[in-house]
C-alpha cells in the first residue's frame, strides 16, 4: 500500500514538472517568434500610415509613420516600476490623434524616479507633428491588483499596468489597440529604445527555466526509482 502510494506521489509531481516545463519552453517560443518578427520589422522599416494602421484591430508589428497631435486636456500616464539596466523609474504614455485616425498611445521613453520617488513634470507636447515609430501591443499587465492607476495630479497619472479597456474608459476616449513606441530619433520623449521584450524575461530564460522543471521531473522519477529498490531488497 505504501509503495502504491508513494508511486502516485511520484507520478503527481512528475506529471506537475513536466507541465509547468512545458509551459515555459512555450513561452520561450512565443517569445522568440516576437523577437523575429520585430527584427524582420525593424530591419524593413518600410513606413505604413499611421492612420491607417490605428484603425485596425491586429496587434501585430508594423512600422508606422504620421501626422498628428497630442491633446492637450490628456494627462501624462507613467507606468511605474520600469527598469532600465539596474534602475527603476516610470515609461511615459501619452495620447496621440494621428490626422484622421484613432487615437493611441504613444510610448515617450523612460525616466528614473528619485529616492523619494517625485514624480517627473509633464512635458508640454503643442502643435501638429510628425511620428515614426513600432505600433506593437501594449505591455503586460500581468496580475491585476488593485485599481490600475491613480491620478497624482499636476496632469500625470501613476498607471500599474496597462489595460487598454479600462485606460480607455477612464479616458473617454476610444484608444487603437497597439501602442506607438517612438523612434528614439525623434527629438521629443525620453530615454528609450526599440528592444523587443522590455522588462520582461527574454526566451533564453524561459528556456533554462524549462529545462529545470524536465531536470527535477527527471530527478524525481529516479529518486523513485531507487526507492522502490531498496523497499523490494
């Protein structure tokens, strides 16, 4: 009876490593398609309209280029705890109505928070411009715990995540699903780049994480093994 049960005790945990090193060498290879993608991408940069592109409802890749504004009743919107090598500090969204498209977000780049954790002023974005930039989806939002953003007043929004539904309603304002990630060419914004999987894993990881949970369902499985052995002599 012991020797039935500590085999179903083994059979549960191997079953457990073997999915959960599944589900992370799938999402190494989810994330090694982005990668690919956004460097055939960038790579092209043949300029679609951004018009155009912010009407579609895809969340695919696209190099995007146009003329728009950004209103000035919308408020700055700070994504907080952003890294950015080994420092921590906030990306900066803001609105953007590209001429006869739907409003989007456009990604400013990413600022270091102080100490006291004093939030950045609101740069003043007047008159029509031109943007180049990487229409991709918007970040993560991950876990949603509690509300997904404050107003911290002085036109600026302190925003935990990023849910374009929720984003939208509380800006009342139909926003385009893709986020427009600037060109760090572009003279405006902050500090910023084009990389594929900011402050997220890279699929390398997921890779080496999958590989542990194989390892251990493997260990697990000769670790019963022997057990079973020594029970039988």
């Amino acid at each position: 009876m012991k020797r039935n049960v500590g085999w179903l005790l083994a059979a549960v945990l191997i079953a457990a490593f073997c999915a959960l090193g599944n589900w992370q060498w799938q999402r190494g290879v989810a994330k090694q398609l982005a990668v690919d993608a956004q460097a055939k991408v960038l790579a092209d940069r043949r300029a679609e309209p951004l018009a155009s592109q912010s009407l579609r409802e895809e969340t695919t890749l696209a190099w995007a280029a146009g003329r728009g504004r950004f209103p000035d009743d919308a408020p700055a919107l700070l994504l907080d705890n952003q890294r950015r090598g080994q420092l921590v500090g906030v990306r900066e969204f803001r609105v953007f109505v590209p001429d006869g498209g739907r409003a989007l977000l456009v990604d400013l780049g990413w600022q270091p928070l102080p100490g006291d954790r004093t939030l950045p002023p609101v740069q003043a974005l007047p008159g029509a411009r031109l943007l180049h930039g990487l229409l991709a989806p918007p970040p993560s939002a991950g876990l949603a715990l509690g509300p997904d953003h404050v107003d911290a007043g002085d036109g600026r929004w302190l925003l935990t995540r990023v849910e374009m539904p929720a984003l939208a309603r509380a800006l009342d304002v139909e926003l385009a699903p893709r986020v427009l990630r600037l060109d760090p060419a572009d003279p405006i914004g902050h500090a910023r780049d084009l990389e594929p999987l900011p402050n997220t894993l890279p699929p390398e990881r997921h890779r080496g994480y999958a590989i542990q949970w194989f390892a251990l369902a493997f260990a697990t499985l000769v670790a019963a093994l022997l057990l079973s052995r020594r029970r039988r002599q």
